[in-house]
C-alpha cells in the first residue's frame, strides 16, 4: 500500500502444484517482495498461472527497475556479487533467489528469471501439476 502498487492476479482456480506447501510458500512470496521491493511507486505487478504438459508455470512479472544483462548472468552464482540497491535504497544480496531456485529444484521444478533495466522483471516457476 505504501508505494500504491496495483497487483493483478490471474491464477487458474482448483490446480495445484505438487510441491512441499511450506517451501513453495516461501518462494513465491520471497519473489513477490522482490517485485515489490524493486518496483517503483504506483508500479505493477502481475500474478499469472498456466497448466500444460503436466506442468504449472506461475509467472511474477513487475514494470521495476530491472536486472542488467551481467548482474542477471551471475545471479545463481554464489560468491559472486549480485548486490541492487531497491527503489528506496536498500541493498538486496539475492541470496533470497538463490534459495527460492535450491527450493524450486528440491520440489522438480524450475525457474527462470527475465529482466531487463528500467522495463522490469519476470519470474517463472515451472513446477510438477498435482494429480
């Protein structure tokens, strides 16, 4: 609310990932407060899901400040220096994605991260549909 951020939400009602609940949790919510945290005053951020072959991709995708093309290359490496100062300029370490990803990996599924500086960023998580 404070940075008046519009949320839109379009998840498919009655599908389930097949994951562990308390991880899957963790993961989406760690990659919404990114988006929130990294997306400016009276920005967007959209919500979606999608079924197919099996699967259930969940996308976050924000109008923030980005990910330059090196920074988003060396995100998932550990040691490496991913540090973003967010809209208010507070450091994120990313180490929060680089445990969303080893969650995501623990539960078969996958991740993806497209960014762009000054246009936004955009998360998808590939995950196991539950039968």
């Amino acid at each position: 609310d404070k940075k008046n951020h519009k949320t839109i939400i379009n998840i498919i009602e009655n599908q389930y990932v097949y994951a562990d609940k308390y991880t899957f949790d963790f993961i989406i919510s760690s990659i919404y407060n990114n988006s929130v945290k990294f997306t400016k005053e009276s920005g967007i951020i959209e919500i979606s899901s999608k079924f197919y072959n099996s699967n259930i991709e969940i996308t976050i995708k924000d109008n923030g400040i980005g990910i330059d093309k090196v920074r988003l290359e060396k995100l998932f490496n550990i040691g490496e220096d991913t540090t973003t100062l967010s809209t208010e300029n507070k450091k994120g370490s990313g180490l929060g994605l680089h445990i969303c990803n080893d969650f995501i990996r623990i539960n078969e599924g996958k991740m993806q991260i497209e960014s762009q500086p000054e246009i936004g960023t955009t998360v998808i998580i590939t995950s196991p549909a539950s039968t």
